[in-house]
C-alpha cells in the first residue's frame, strides 16, 4: 500500500494529458484497434521513473511477447518487481508462455483459475514494492471465451481488491470488437473511461470522468510505446 502519504499519486509519462490518479484508482483504456489500446495501456503501467511494482494479466499477448513490448526506453520496469499471470492457453509458441512466479492458464476463459493465480502472485509482487500497477490486457480476449456477465463479475471483484489494497488498475478493450453497451457496462467498475484513436498521423485521447460530461479530444504529445505507433508492427 502507499507509504502513509495523503499526497501520493501514481504518475504518468510525460506526454500523456491525464492527471495523476489516486489511490485505488481503476482506468478503462478502450480504441478502436486492440493493439493501440493494449499499448497506451502499459505506458499508463510504467513510468519514466518508477519505484512501483507492476502485476499484468496476459490475455491476448503471450508473456514473452509482453516483455519484449515492456522493454522500450520510456518503460521503466523492474524484473524484480514484476509478475505476469499468462493466460493465453497452449499454441504454436508455447515457448513464449511466462511462467516465473505463476502457473500458466489454459485459456482467457479460464476466469477462477486467473483469479487463484493472481491472488498467489499478488502476494509476492506486493511484498516488493508499497505500490503496485496492474494491467489487464485485454478484456476483449476474456470476452471472447467467457459471457459477458461472468467477465462483468470478475472485473468488479478485481477493480474492488485495487480499491482496497490503493492500488492503480489499468484494463483494456479493443472497442471494434465489443458492442457500445459492452463497453459501457465494464466502464462502470471504473473511475474513468480513457478513449484512444489514431488521428491526423497521431493520437489523440478523450476521458470520460464518471458522473460528469465527456471531455474533448486532445493530441497526445508522446509516442505510444516510446516509438511511432504502428498497428502493422505488431
């Protein structure tokens, strides 16, 4: 938990227009593309500088894969203060499954065993840092192997352990592939809605606070992933 500091905030790279979120904090990322919403996810987990532990549940991108995305100049992360809970389910590339602290999950539909796996590993990550980021990435993968309700359930339960334990929950959704009343429905387990899009060679972003009008679209003055934003580089 935060070390007993009313003032702290978890920050954000440079660049990036949205204010430092309290603790217990849950942000919804969504775009049009899942690939442009799972990046602008980790750089809302990582900072320029951080002393912070970071827990990611892989759905949509083998735990391997992840690390190699982790690994850009603007993410700073500590191998010794991360885990991941790989759920990608058994492929071609099994190699790439990341199985340091945590048991693999069969498939992202898998909804009990993730939480099992996160609650054990949870443990360890929190033992190293007062504060820790987690990720979800992606929600679109739970929902394309579980219903919708039983997705809803497990967000509440994870988005309220974040509340108690003061820590930043950051979930992502490729909005192309769920319908507006999906994507509204997970938006309500969570303090804002951060909308993402490519724009005019850039992009921009747009949050939705609860209880309140949406904002306007703003250009983002950082490069996802710390490099041009790419959707065929993936």
């Amino acid at each position: 938990m935060p070390q007993g500091s009313e003032a702290f905030r978890y920050e954000f790279q440079p660049g990036i227009p949205l204010e430092a979120a309290t603790p217990g904090t849950n942000l919804l990322v969504s775009s049009p593309s899942g690939t442009l919403a799972r990046e602008f996810a980790l750089d809302l987990l990582t900072a320029e500088s951080s002393a912070e532990s970071l827990l990611l549940v892989a759905a949509d991108l083998g735990g391997r894969g992840l690390l190699e995305r982790l690994d850009r100049p603007t993410r700073s992360v500590d191998r010794s203060r991360l885990g991941i809970v790989d759920c990608t389910g058994p492929g071609d590339r099994d190699e790439e499954r990341f199985t340091t602290h945590a048991e693999p999950i069969s498939n992202p539909g898998d909804l009990t065993g993730i939480e099992v796996e996160f609650s054990v590993l949870y443990e360890k990550i929190a033992a190293t840092a007062d504060n820790v980021r987690i990720g979800l990435l992606s929600l679109s993968s739970l929902l394309a192997h579980a219903s919708l309700r039983e997705v809803s359930r497990f967000v509440h339960m994870l988005t309220g352990r974040i509340i108690a334990t003061d820590d930043l929950g950051v979930f992502a959704i490729d909005a192309s592939l769920a319908d507006d009343r999906t994507v509204e429905t997970l938006s309500h387990f969570c303090d804002r809605h951060v909308r993402v899009r490519t724009a005019d060679g850039g992009v921009e972003l747009r949050v939705d606070e609860r209880m309140a009008e949406p904002g306007a679209w703003t250009p983002l003055e950082h490069a996802v992933g710390g490099e041009d934003w790419d959707v065929a580089s993936e």
